[in-house]
C-alpha cells in the first residue's frame, strides 16, 4: 500500500466520521429555537456537507482534474 492511498483512506474514514457527528448533532438541534441555535444549525450543515465533499475527495471523485494537452 502506498502512501497516496493510506492518506485517501484516512481522509474518507475521517470524512465519514465527521459527516455522522455533524448530522446526529443537527438532528438532536433541529427543534431548538432562537436565533443563535438557527446559525449553529447552519454551521453543523455546513460541516455535514464539507463531510461529504472530503469523502468524495478522499475516494478519488473530486480532484482528478484532466491534464492539459
């Protein structure tokens, strides 16, 4: 195993943790009101969706970019 594809799992596996901690913690802050909890709320979704974005970069769908010609 190289060390391309170790750091790639890391990521994922990181990224996935990240996701599932950020969506738990939402789902336990959606009927909370006021306005300080409506901005943490769009924090945690913020998180949950830079989660899935280092996932798919961690499995190699984003950041394989064509090499020019």
């Amino acid at each position: 195993m190289n060390i391309v594809m170790i750091e790639r799992t890391v990521a994922a596996v990181g990224a996935v943790i990240v996701f599932v901690v950020a969506a738990l913690a939402l789902k336990h802050e959606w009927k909370t009101p006021g306005i300080e909890n409506q901005v943490f709320k769009i924090m945690l979704g913020l998180l949950a969706l830079g989660g899935i974005i280092a996932f798919l970069a961690g499995i190699g769908v984003l950041g394989n970019f064509a090499k020019g010609a």
